[in-house]
C-alpha cells in the first residue's frame, strides 16, 4: 500500500483497517504486545515495509522472537525499542516533551486528531 504525506484508509467493517493501523504502529513503534497479532496456527507475526529510498524492513514478534532486519542486517531482541538504524530508515522518531512521549508523524485510530 503506497502512503502519501496524508494517507486516509477508509472501507467497510471487518476489513481490516484496524488490522493494517496495529501492522503499521507494530514497525514503526515495535507496539506490540504478547502474541496480539500472531494469528491463529502460527508462531510468529511479521510485517515488512519498503521505504521510498528503497530500505526493506522486516519486524517480527512472537513467543521468543522479537527481531527487526534493515536491508538484511538482524537486530535481534531490542526489547520495548526500536533500534536507531531502523527509525532513521522510517524517519519516524518519537520526541519526548514534559515527560509525555510525542509521535508527530502518527495519529492512534482513537486519539481526537484521528477522529
């Protein structure tokens, strides 16, 4: 799915809009928590995306498997972060202001900006 500098995802119920958003905020914040996303039969969730300046990104969570690869190099086990190579490569940084965690590049389905 190419994203634009303003991207909207619209379609019916049960489409799986909500689904791509979790995909999406799993790469980009390493959000995810406990088996969430691992469908039902498989051991691991992973989700891969293609930066417009061509860097592949594979992040990949499941019981013992917390990994993300940037154009094939492993970062394995990072805990709750995501390693500074892969945010420079998404151009996504969270920012820190009077303790709060501030994400400029993204709105949470639920946050009032979203709605």
């Amino acid at each position: 799915i190419p994203l634009s500098p303003i991207t909207v995802i619209i379609g019916e119920t049960n489409a799986g809009k909500s689904s791509l958003l979790r995909a999406l905020a799993s790469v980009l914040f390493n959000a995810m928590e406990g088996q969430g996303m691992v469908r039902h039969g498989a051991s691991v969730a992973e989700v891969t995306l293609e930066t417009d300046d061509n860097h592949v990104i594979t992040w990949s969570r499941g019981l013992n498997v917390n990994r993300y690869v940037l154009d094939g190099h492993v970062y394995d086990k990072p805990g709750r972060v995501v390693p500074l190579p892969v945010q420079d490569a998404l151009q996504i940084h969270e920012l820190e202001f009077d303790g709060e965690t501030v994400r400029l590049q993204w709105a949470p389905q639920m946050d009032a900006p979203f709605l």
